[in-house]
C-alpha cells in the first residue's frame, strides 16, 4: 500500500498524530527521526551539535527512502511515517514522497505551536532556543514557515492538527483524519 507522509512545522502534531493512527488495525506508524536515531546511534539533538544539520539531511533522506521502500512491500497495513518538520525542504524528499505516496500537511496556529514547543523537554528541538523569548520564538516560527512554504504547499492534503492536547481530542483528530482524508 502507498504510505502516508505526515509533513508540517515542528510541533504540528505529526508524531502524536502518526502514533494515534499507529495504534488502529491496519496501520503502522514509523517516526522518521527515530528511525535515523536508530541507524546512527544518537539522539537527532546530539547529531546537530556534532555533525551538524547538513550530515543529519543526507542520513535523513537515505532513511527516507529505505522505510518509502518497506512500506511499498506492506500489503495488509498502511505505513503513516511522520517527518522532520525539514524533511521535504531537502535532498528532491518532496517530490519523492509525492510519487511514493500521500502527503498530508499537518497545520496548527502560531500560538499553538509555541505552546507545544514551550512544553517541549530542553533539546528536543534542535533548531529552538528554548531561552529566547515568545516574540522572539514566534518571530522564528514565522520566518522558518516562511522559508519551508514553497515546499509544504506540494502536499497533496492538509489537515487542521490545533486538538491534540488530550486522548478525547486526539481520538476525535484520528476520526476526523480518517473520514476526511480516506486514508
């Protein structure tokens, strides 16, 4: 079956989207960022600092292109693999993830993406300075949207990830992703 790509900014809700959809009958999550961890042996933050974000990119798209492959072979499951917020901006990711597959770009508001990134553990996000302020942090989001638009506006899909703050509002959000995107 033709995997689904959740794409979006960091804290769309990609991976608490894929993890819900994961955990349904018939389909298999894979957290891409995980899946490189696994292959290097170090957490995505560890690689920034020392090998820096170009190294972790080409790690990122050569993973990307192996689990695209496994998810071709799975017949009885639909593969959701959620991306790095980066993922399509790099290395032709976009346009390979269009013709393997569905790419669903998740949405969520400013103010919502601020929030989950503000209650985010310290170094998670590689590319976030959790000590700058809210005008600075939303000053960031805006111009890092900014510079990724042209590719998240290749997605085929959009979906509206602003209710995933508890398990009612995720099941509800897995639903509504079902039935409206028939995936």
């Amino acid at each position: 079956m033709r995997p689904c790509f959740l794409i979006g900014f960091m804290a769309s809700g990609k991976t608490t989207l894929g993890r819900a959809l994961g955990a349904r009958p018939g389909y298999r999550f894979i957290d891409l960022d995980e899946e490189v961890e696994n292959e290097v042996g170090m957490k995505v933050a560890d690689i920034f600092a020392m090998r820096g974000e170009k190294y972790f990119r080409s790690i990122e798209s050569r993973v990307l292109r192996r689990v695209a492959g496994e998810a071709e072979k799975e017949m009885d499951s639909t593969f959701v693999i959620a991306c790095g917020g980066g993922t399509p901006c790099h290395d032709g990711n976009m346009e390979f993830m269009n013709s393997k597959g569905t790419c669903v770009l998740l949405q969520a508001s400013d103010d919502v993406i601020l929030r989950r990134l503000r209650e985010a553990p310290a170094g998670q996000r590689p590319l976030v300075d959790n000590s700058c302020s809210d005008d600075e942090l939303l000053a960031f989001i805006a111009e890092r949207r900014q510079s990724r638009r042209y590719y998240y506006e290749k997605a085929s899909c959009r979906f509206d990830s602003s209710r995933l703050e508890s398990e009612s509002e995720i099941n509800c959000s897995v639903e509504r992703f079902i039935k409206e995107l028939n995936i």
